[in-house]
C-alpha cells in the first residue's frame, strides 16, 4: 500500500509528464495520443512506472522503443518542472497498460 508521500509524488508526475507529452506530443508521436493511465512510485522515490494508454495507430512496442531513446531527454524536462518540489527525480519505466484494451475485448464478448 502506498504511502501518502508516494501518493503526492505519483499525481505530481502523472501530472507534469502529461503536460510534456501534450506540448511534444505531436513530435513525438504523430498520427496518434499516449495518455498516461496510472504511476507507481517505490517506496524510496527512486523508480516512477508510468502506465500508458495508446490511441491512434501507434504500434505499443515501437512507442516504447521510442520513449526508451527519449528518456533521458524526459526525464531532463521533468526535473525542470519538479525541481521545486522533488530533489531527485526518480528514473522512468514506462509499461503499457492493457486495461483498456481487456474492457473492450470484455465488452464485445457480452454483446455477443
């Protein structure tokens, strides 16, 4: 269970990624949208798993090739927005999540 610490810090960073993902969203992944559905922080703030969300035609392994050479240019522009609030910024896993796509393979099955 996390604690109110970690809590604070997984909103916080849910938050500024999304704002970096929809100013260079664009660059970063045209003809589509990522959304970050959920972070995790461990319990010493060292490691965010960031979950995310794929719209559009984006293919989930190259989006995650792409944010793994991105990620330290990431991880730079996040320290600048947190850097008041956090003084190490924790490194960046990113996993996709299967929520979405396991609710709708849910649904279809009930209509049928």
């Amino acid at each position: 269970m996390a604690t109110i610490r970690q809590n604070k810090v997984s909103r916080l960073l849910q938050r500024e990624m999304s704002d970096i993902f929809q100013k260079e969203g664009k660059i970063l992944f045209p003809g589509g949208l990522v959304t970050i559905t959920n972070v995790q922080i461990s319990p010493d703030l060292s490691i965010a798993k960031f979950y995310l969300s794929l719209l559009g035609n984006l293919k989930p392994k190259e989006t995650l090739e792409l944010l793994l050479e991105k990620k330290s240019e990431l991880r730079n522009e996040l320290s600048h927005k947190v850097k008041h609030q956090l003084r190490i910024v924790p490194d960046l896993r990113f996993f996709i999540d299967e929520s979405y796509e396991a609710m709708l393979r849910i649904d279809e099955l009930l209509k049928k």
